[in-house]
C-alpha cells in the first residue's frame, strides 16, 4: 500500500451570510449566495462542512412541541429528571435503543446507529416551542447537496455534515460527521510501515470526523456560522458513507 499524501496545511474557512433556513428551503442555493456574499468561491478539492441543523430545518426535521402526546414512560421519565415530557417523548421515538440514563440525560442509539445523547434531538438554534431532529439520512443529505452545488459550480468538492456528540471518558463535545459524500471518511494506514520499519495492523484514523471537529472551531454554536470550507485536505475521492465510522456491534466493547 502506497503512503498517503498528507497536505502541508489546512485552510477552513468560515461561510458568513448563511439566513434562517425553513422547511423546503434550497439549501445549496442559499449556500452558493452566502458563499458569493463572504466572497468565497468553492474550489477543485474544497470540502464543505455543514451543520446538520440547516440541513435538517430544509427537509423539516423540526418538530412542535404542541403536537406532542408524551406517552406514560415519557411522563415519568420527565418527573424523574425534571424535564419536558414532550421532548422525552420525541427522543424515545428517535431512539432504537436505550443505552444508559442518567442525571436527567437519556443516552441513546439512532435509528441511524449513531450513540449520542437524547438521539440527537435538540431545542438550541430552533424556535421556541419547536425541537429539531436529526436528518432522516444524512449521508442521502449529503449526497443530494454534493450533487446540486457540484452541478452548479461544477467543482470536484466533498461535502461533510456534522453535528456535536460527547466522548466516553474526556470532557468537552466535539463535532463528528455524520453525513458524507464524495470522499472516504477513513485513513486506513493497516499494511504500511512506520519510520521504523514495524507493519501497522490497527490503526485507521477518522479523518471525517477530524475535519468535522477542526471546522466547528470557525463555525462554532452562536455566531449564526453553519457552514465552511475546508480547504487542502485533499480527501481521498471516493463513494464514502457516515455509516462507514458506525463500529459495528461484534467489535464494539463498549455496548
């Protein structure tokens, strides 16, 4: 296996001007014009990391919280934790698995495979009364705004959506990916030989949710920034999946 050509450097670039997405809003073109307004042009090999809110509110993953009738476990699990039992019962429905709950926060496995709090379903950056929910399919996300801003622009891009889970055993979130297209979200160095000379058997990096977090720190969670650019990574091309960093349940040690 032939080394990986690692960039020098890595540019992200924060995308300003992005406006309050609704439901059926045409997210790429709203990227495209924010782009053109922060004076920015996408180029061959650029990666574009995008929040999974916006692409959420586009497709209207949001939910009023009105229309919500908690179900007898949700109202008990809200007087215990002292919380909306009309949000518990949203994250119920979003969840295939309980994995553990604790001080008031209910840790949970997708219906995509994703383990994270509250199945990702989240009232911050939405309007009041409303909770916001994951995408259906965020690597179908992905691949339906890698195809309009690529058609569009006609530029070789990735396209990366990210959203913030916690980590066992370290303080602090931190963004992952999600939803990806057009790159391959893993480096797998198994086979090659480090400095000296010892084969590597193990090690596969998750470059996509390296990127993920190393973008949020220009998009961050109140400067209305939902997008940027990642630029000179140069991704290795590819028909990757999210779903790719999901460690399935025979090797996982943890479940």
């Amino acid at each position: 296996m032939q080394p990986f050509h690692l960039p020098d450097r890595i540019e992200i670039l924060a995308i300003d001007g992005i406006p309050e997405v609704y439901a059926g809003a045409p997210l790429a073109e709203l990227l495209l014009a924010a782009l053109d307004q922060s004076g920015l042009r996408l180029e061959d090999g650029d990666l574009l990391a995008v929040a999974h809110k916006i692409v959420s509110k586009s497709e209207g993953r949001l939910v009023a919280l009105d229309t919500v009738q908690p179900s007898p476990l949700a109202e008990s699990l809200a007087a215990s934790f002292g919380k909306d039992a009309r949000q518990i019962e949203i994250v119920l429905r979003e969840s295939r698995r309980i994995v553990r709950m604790d001080a008031g926060l209910i840790l949970s496995e997708t219906h995509h495979g994703f383990i994270c709090a509250n199945a990702g379903v989240d009232t911050s950056n939405v309007p009041a009364g409303f909770a916001c929910l994951l995408p259906s399919d965020p690597d179908r996300s992905a691949c339906k705004l890698w195809d309009e801003i690529a058609g569009r622009t006609g530029k070789r891009i990735a396209v990366l959506i990210t959203d913030t889970f916690g980590r066992p055993w370290r303080e602090g979130l931190t963004n992952v990916a999600i939803g990806i297209a057009g790159f391959a979200p893993l480096l797998d160095y198994r086979g090659q030989r480090d400095e000296h000379g010892h084969l590597l058997s193990a090690t596969v990096i998750a470059a996509a949710d390296e990127l993920a977090g190393a973008a949020e720190l220009v998009m961050g969670k109140t400067s209305r920034r939902p997008a940027a650019i990642i630029r000179n990574y140069s991704p290795a091309r590819g028909s990757g999946a999210a779903s790719e960093l999901i460690r399935p349940a025979e090797r996982d040690l943890f479940r």
